[in-house]
C-alpha cells in the first residue's frame, strides 16, 4: 500500500501534462494509432509509418497501448499518465514481490521504494513515448514471477506458468527491444537467487533453465535484422563519427558515461535530456580512466567475495558474494546495449536507466537492511538516525520527482532548462520554435528555428529548415519558404512533409502545376505505400489534360488505400466513375 501510495502521490503531478515532442509522431499524428483497423500495419511496419516517416523502432505493442487510450479518449492526456503511471507502480510491486522471497521483506521493501520515486525515472514515465521501458520492464518482471512459481510445483500448472512466462517475454520484446536481453538476466536471478550450486554448476543449469528464452530472443534477433529491419541498416549513425568508428574510443567514453550515471543515481539533480559528452579518445582522459577504475574495481571486490565464500547460500539467506553477483551484474549487463559496444547515435539519457536501476536499487536494499540489522542490537539511536537520514534522502528524491514531473507538463520551460545545459541542441532549439510556432508568436519560433539551421550540426538535420519552411509560408515568405524545403530536402531526401509542402506551395501559390507533378513524382519514390500522393497526382494529371496518367494515379492509389482511408478511397472512386461516364 505504501508502494502504490507513494508512486500514486508523486506521478499525479503528470496526470494532466500534454502530448509533446514524439508523441506527435507516435500517437497524436499516427494514423495507426487511431483506431484498431491498423492491427496488420501495427505488426508489420516501424513506429513512425503511421506518421509518414521510416525509422527502425519496432514496438507494437506499445503501438497497441496507445490505440487503446486513443480510442476511449482521443489525445486527452490523463488516461496516457495513468496508464504510463500505472506500469511503473506495477513495476514497483513486482519487485517487491520477486525480491522479497529471497533478500527479506525489508530489503526489498527499500530496493522497490528507491525504484519508485528516482527521479531518473520521470523521463521514462512522464514522456508518453517513453513508456516503452516501463512496459518491457513490466512483461520481462512478470516473466519472471511466472518463471519462479513453474519451479516451485511439479504438476500441469508448471507448463501454465512456462508458457505465461515466454509469453510475457515476448510481450517485452515487442514493447521495446532491450528485452533482448531477458535471458541473460534470468541467468544472473536464477545463479544469484534460485541455485544452491557453485557458480560454474549455477551457470550451467542457469543456461539450460534460460535456453527456451534464448531461442526466442535469436528468433526475434534474426527477424529485426530482416523482415523488421526497415531502414536496411544496422548504423545509426548518417554519416561516420570518430565515435561510431572507434569501438575503443567508445568504450572510453563509457568510463565518463558511467561517472555521469553515478552522479544522477545518487544526486539526481541537474536532470535534463540532451546531455552532451566529449568523446574520450584515450583511456587516461579524466574522468574516463576513473569511470573504469570503478567498474574494474567491482570486479575485482566481486572476485574476493564469491572466494571468501566459505559455504553454499541458501535461498533465503543471500550471501554478499551473491547478491554482488546480482546487483552489478544486473547493472552493467543492463546497461551493455548503450555502453557504446554498438554505436547507438546518444551517448546517454536518464530513461536508460529504468532497467539497471532494478540491481542497483537491490544491492542497497540488500545493504541498508543489514546496516539496520546491525544497529538493531548495538545502538538505538544510531539505528534512528540511519532511519531519519533514509527518509530524509528518500524525501529529496520525492522532491525531485514530483519537480520534473511538474516540469514535463511545460513544454517551453522544459526546453529552455535543457539549453542551459545544452545551448547547442539543435533538436531542443527546433522543439522550442515549435512550441512557440503553435502559440502564434511567429516572432520567438523564428528566433530559435534560425538559430537552430545556423549552429553546429544544423546542416544534417532536416527537421528545423522544414519548420522554418512552414513558418515562412504562413508569413507569406513564399520564396523563403521553397528554398527551406528544398534544403530539408537536400539534407533528407527521404523526409516527406518537405516535398508536400513544397508540391503545395507551387500549385496553389504559384499555379505551377509542371513543378507540383514533378515533386510529387519524386515524393512517390519516397512513399510508394501514400494513396494521398497518388491521388494528388492524379488530380494534377487531370489540370494538365493527362488523363491516362491521371487515371493510373486513381487506380494505383485506390490499390493501395484497401479501406484504410476511406476519405481518400471516396473521392478517388467519385472520379474514376466521372471521368468513365464522361
């Protein structure tokens, strides 16, 4: 009750936050998301193609999840928090649950609370599109519990809950793609907590115990590198970096990462998105060496207590050797997809933290338990005290949460308190003008969308000269505007609004309809699957007397729209049977 009560109270401050940033593309202009006639899209394609846009985020059950808030609500935003909320509070149960079993009730009492009420958590709670970690996080913990409660009986209802447990991991799979690494972590609980074994016997009945898991996690591996691999790409980066390129420059840089993650588990304040790195090119740049120093230097302590471990521990008395092996384990293993072993196009982000906050959160626990244990027959009043500066750290933790929470929901503040500590952010600067270009201050919005094409890296990112384009449209720049999406288009020759806009600007500002059929053209090859460009176009063939064309446009495109968009399958049919009965 103390669980639900304190994750209820501190996320009720983002219970009437509005959509923003990529909830734009993932929910409020996702035309999968609207309704539950896109099942087969939803499936088969990337998060974004409801929107018009190509990306490699495979997530449809999390695509799912936001149908069903669209559906009873529209864009509303309490039922997305409460529904974001709820999967972390889940979240925090569950691990009392799981853990309480074999760390003490207390314990795991501590590990749940501090996983609550971290404010690291906010970005991943409170930013709609972030709910994918709670969601995987909620589908990999109930894996487990269905994996636990299959070892304990012997009967029918064991292979219930072994299929309840595949099917919960498949479920965080295709909610967010770091699930991939559900059976590795299954082998770290089951050696820590489920074995009496040595560690090389615990590793190998953990394997075979985990190998259905694997198999579904290669499955799923193979298909995201073909059928799901929508941009036919495995490098996210559009052009190479000394980073991307330098497995060990970013391995170094992993050392300052991990300095950085330290400072915001421990003292989240500060918290921003957008932070900015240098890369470390060598391993005694500070404070990379002192980052790996740390994490050699857990190892190595790891080493000497699974040594010093005289005995077998028994399932309800964890050594410090095993729950060594689960926190940091967990940690790190957690953590390894964004260590910078793959070149992921960020070097970090507090939402990343969501899952390796479990082991962390577990080995204080596991620690503050003892420490109280230890006080308990010694002295009261350090005892207390231990008490009294636990809910104090706890209270600024709350304080921080509740703070960002309430940040989140002021999208123009939000932005400005990440360029403090980023004043180069071209993405903050472009989300900025766009606040602004929504409240009709066209003033400010021009402000930061020029800032943003003229700072350093604002000639590789379409977003800001397509929004600059806009805004000089609307202010009747017309000549301004064509130029800024050409150069969108130039940047990205796959970002299709800028080719729309663009078509638009020619046929209905300059009656140039040879130049909107040439764009349009262009725009085809970008998205084959559109029906509008095909009828588009087929109304443009029409203006100019091409009638063969402009009839093979309709039929193209009524191919393609198969009921999915009823207004356009409306109007192309009307016109198809006008110009057959002409």
């Amino acid at each position: 009750m103390v669980l639900i009560l304190a994750g209820f109270f501190i996320y009720s401050f983002n219970l009437n936050n509005s959509l923003f940033w990529d909830d734009d593309e993932w929910i409020r202009g996702n035309v999968f998301v609207h309704s539950f006639s896109y099942l087969k899209e939803i499936f088969t394609q990337n998060v974004e193609a409801g929107f018009g846009l190509n990306s490699n985020y495979y997530r449809p059950i999390l695509l799912l999840s936001f149908v069903f808030n669209y559906v009873i609500h529209g864009i509303a935003p309490f039922g997305y928090h409460f529904v974001s909320n709820g999967f972390h509070i889940a979240n925090g149960i569950l691990i009392f649950v799981l853990l309480g079993n074999f760390i003490g009730l207390r314990a795991s009492f501590i590990a749940s609370l501090l996983f609550l009420i971290h404010p690291a958590q906010t970005e991943a709670v409170s930013y709609i599109s972030g709910r994918g970690d709670p969601m995987s996080v909620f589908f990999m913990l109930l894996a487990f519990w269905f994996f636990i409660k299959s070892l304990n009986i012997k009967t029918f209802k064991s292979k219930i809950y072994k299929v309840l447990s595949f099917f919960s991991a498949i479920l965080a799979l295709l909610s967010r793609e770091t699930a991939v690494l559900f059976p590795l972590l299954l082998m770290i609980f089951y050696i820590s907590f489920l074995s009496k074994d040595g560690f090389m016997r615990s590793f190998k009945a953990s394997f075979l115990k985990s190998l259905p898991f694997w198999i579904i996690s290669a499955i799923y591996f193979v298909l995201r590198l073909t059928v799901f691999n929508f941009e036919n790409t495995l490098n996210f980066y559009s052009e190479p970096t000394i980073y991307s390129e330098n497995l060990l420059y970013r391995l170094f840089t992993f050392g300052h990462v991990l300095i950085e993650y330290f400072k915001i588990i421990l003292w989240p304040a500060g918290l921003h998105m957008e932070r900015d790195l240098p890369v470390a090119t060598s391993i005694f740049q500070w404070p990379a060496w002192f980052g790996i120093l740390i994490a050699v230097g857990i190892m190595v302590v790891g080493i000497i207590l699974y040594r010093k471990e005289n005995s077998k521990s028994q399932i309800q008395n964890v050594s410090d050797s095993r729950m060594w092996t689960f926190g940091w384990f967990w940690f790190f293993v957690a953590l390894g997809p964004v260590s910078g072993i793959i070149p992921i196009n960020a070097l970090i982000y507090e939402h990343w933290l969501y899952l390796p906050l479990i082991g962390f959160a577990a080995f204080v626990g596991f620690y503050l338990d003892k420490a109280f244990e230890f006080l308990e027959s010694r002295s009261v009043i350090s005892r207390k005290l231990l008490l009294l500066g636990l809910i104090v750290y706890f209270s600024f933790f709350s304080f921080q949460s509740i703070r960002r929470n309430i940040l989140w929901g002021k999208p123009i503040e939000f932005y400005e308190d990440i360029l403090k500590y980023n004043s180069l952010s071209v993405r903050i600067m472009t989300n900025l003008g766009k606040q602004y270009f929504e409240k009709r201050d066209f003033a400010k919005a021009a402000e930061f969308y020029e800032r943003a094409v003229e700072s350093p890296g604002g000639d590789i990112f379409a977003q800001p000269h397509y929004n600059l384009g806009n805004l000089y449209r609307d202010t009747g720049r017309i000549n301004e505007a064509i130029k800024q999406y050409e150069e969108a288009i130039k940047i990205d020759p796959t970002f299709p609004f800028a080719y729309q806009n663009l078509a638009e600007i020619y046929v209905n500002k300059k009656q140039d309809f040879i130049s909107g059929i040439e764009i349009l053209e262009k725009l085809k090859k970008v998205q084959p699957g559109n029906p509008r460009v095909f009828y588009n176009l087929g109304l443009l063939y029409l203006a100019t007397d091409s009638v063969d064309l402009a009839i093979r446009n309709f039929e193209l495109g009524l191919d393609l729209v198969s009921g999915q968009d009823m207004e356009v399958e409306a109007a192309i049919s009307e016109i198809l049977n006008k110009i057959k009965i002409r």
